[in-house]
C-alpha cells in the first residue's frame, strides 16, 4: 500500500485502534518525504494551487501518536514535546544558513539551498520554503504554509499554519513576494507572484481588500481563498464602518488596500542586499 493510502486508513481510525508502532514508522517516512519536497500540503497545479489532504492527515496523526519526551541537550537547557515533532536533522550539505539564537526548524518541512534564517524563527511542520527566501527575524512560517522562491519574509512576519480542515488550503506565498515587516497571513490567503505586502498589512479570510486600480473588492469565495493578485502593492488603510453612533465617533476599521500594481519605484523600495543573503 502506497504512504498516502495507509495514512488515510490510519487518520480514520480511532486513537486506541491506531498501532503506535506502525503509526510512529510512517510518520518518519512522511516526514522524510517533507525535509526532501517531494511531498507537499499543497502544490502548483496549472496556474493555481492543489491541496493535498493525506500530507496534513499524516501531520495530525503524528500529533495524535505523540507522546511527551524530553529533548535536552544538558539538564539546564531542557525541552519537552511530543516524540513525533522533533527538531529537523540538519547540516552542511543543505547548504542554509541557520543563524544562532534560538531558530527551530520542526521535522518534516522543506527548506531549499539558499533559504536564510535570521534568529529567532520558528517554521512549522509542512511548511515549504522555495529557494533564496530570507525568513527574517521574529518570523512564524505555520504548519503547511507553503512559501515560493526569493520571498522576503521580514522581521516580525506571521505566516499562519492551517492544518484542519485537512483539505483547506494552506496560507501560499508565491515566488517573489516581498512581505514587509509585521504583517500577519493567516487563514488559507494566497498571495500571488510579485505581490509586495507593505508592512503592518493583516490578511485574514474575513478581510476584504480594497483594489484602487481595479476598482473592485478581493474577497474569500465560498471555494477560494482570498487572493492577491501578481504584483499588487498592499497597504494598511483604514474605512469609515457602522451606523450613526459609529459616524459620530469617527470610528473606521483596518482596511488593506491595494494603491497600485509594482513598478520601478516598487522595485527600487523593496531591493534587497545580496550580500546579507
Ligand atoms: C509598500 C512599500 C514597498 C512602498 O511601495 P512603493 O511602490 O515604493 O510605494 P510608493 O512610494 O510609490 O507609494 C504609493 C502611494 O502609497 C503611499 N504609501 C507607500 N507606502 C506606504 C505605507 N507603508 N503606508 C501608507 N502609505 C504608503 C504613498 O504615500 C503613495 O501615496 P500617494 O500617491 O497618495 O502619495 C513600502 O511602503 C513598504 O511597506 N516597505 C516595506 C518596509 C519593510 O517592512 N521593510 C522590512 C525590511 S527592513
């Protein structure tokens, strides 16, 4: 039976019917394909984006089997989690830059040769983390986030982990998206290639967002995520909101806005030194 089949058979049992044993193997297994790529909680699929439900189910069935085991290095600097989420086996030959001081990599994401990781951050089980992305510091990538090439995520960026439902999408940044610093992307939102995400901007799949160029509103569908389009510049706006009473106290709401689509002077903003890379 391939992986994807006995996880779909293990995630429908219940806990006491599950075999820890059995279950313990093929969550190193799944793990193993997650540190390679080769498998994904969602990939790029003609244009768009297709979720892969059995990864995120193998995810909580190591969550589901895990037991609470002690991870220390001396007995001063002491750590306790569940046996199943270990830290990532790491070295030289993955050629990415770890830098010290507090970063952890969770067992069973992928980090491409390039990726930089500034101290602290933490990335999740699932994530997938394209090539030449920095990951700044303070940086959240959540459990199945999957981020593309040359992103900049920076410092204090929150992309969020969607893990159930197990065939919601996870949050997707594409390949060359500037994310700036304290910005949260939570609840399944894509942000499509060359989006530049100015900083402070919160994208929730509640949030409508504003498009001035366009003139029209991106909002979450019933079957899709809210979605940014390529190349959209996004700030944090405000809009006046409620009733009477909410007029006479001059009250608004965060608002993101889309003010233009990139160009040169975009461009020239979000340049970043290769030399820190
Ligand atoms: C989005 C960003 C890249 C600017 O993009 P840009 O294409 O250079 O934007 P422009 O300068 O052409 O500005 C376009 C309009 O948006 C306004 N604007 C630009 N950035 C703004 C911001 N962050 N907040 C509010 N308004 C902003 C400008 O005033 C201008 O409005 P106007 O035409 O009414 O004057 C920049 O604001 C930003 O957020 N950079 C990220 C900083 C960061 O987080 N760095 C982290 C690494 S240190």
């Amino acid at each position: 039976m391939i992986l994807r089949e006995i996880i779909d058979r293990l995630y429908e049992l219940p806990p006491e019917k599950i075999d820890r044993d059995d279950a313990l193997k093929v969550v190193a297994e799944l793990k193993g394909h997650l540190n390679s790529g080769d498998a994904r909680a969602a990939s790029p699929a003609d244009g768009g984006w297709t979720v892969h439900p059995w990864v995120k189910k193998g995810i909580i069935l190591a969550f589901r089997v895990g037991r609470l085991h002690e991870l220390a290095p001396d007995e001063t600097f002491r750590f306790f989690d569940k046996d199943t989420m270990d830290a990532r086996p790491m070295s030289l030959d993955d050629a990415v830059r770890v830098v010290p001081g507090g970063t952890a990599v969770r067992n069973g994401s992928y980090i491409a040769p390039g990726v930089v990781i500034m101290p602290p951050s933490y990335v999740n089980i699932g994530a997938w983390v394209g090539e030449g992305t920095m990951i700044d510091s303070h940086v959240l990538v959540g459990s199945c986030a999957q981020v593309g090439a040359r992103v900049h995520l920076s410092a204090g960026s929150q992309i969020g982990g969607v893990l159930e439902p197990v065939n919601s999408s996870p949050v997707i940044i594409e390949d060359d998206v500037f994310v700036g610093g304290n910005c949260g992307i939570y609840e399944g939102t894509m942000v499509r290639k060359r989006a530049v995400l100015g900083s402070g901007v919160i994208l929730t799949g509640s949030t409508p967002v504003y498009d001035i160029p366009l003139k029209k509103i991106h909002r979450r569908g019933t079957a899709t995520p809210l979605t940014i389009p390529e190349g959209a510049v996004v700030l944090a706006g405000s809009r006046k909101t409620g009733d009477d009473w909410a007029a006479e106290h001059r009250l608004s709401v965060y608002t993101p806005v889309i003010m233009k689509y990139r160009d040169e002077r975009t461009d020239a903003a979000t340049v970043l030194e290769s030399c820190l890379r």
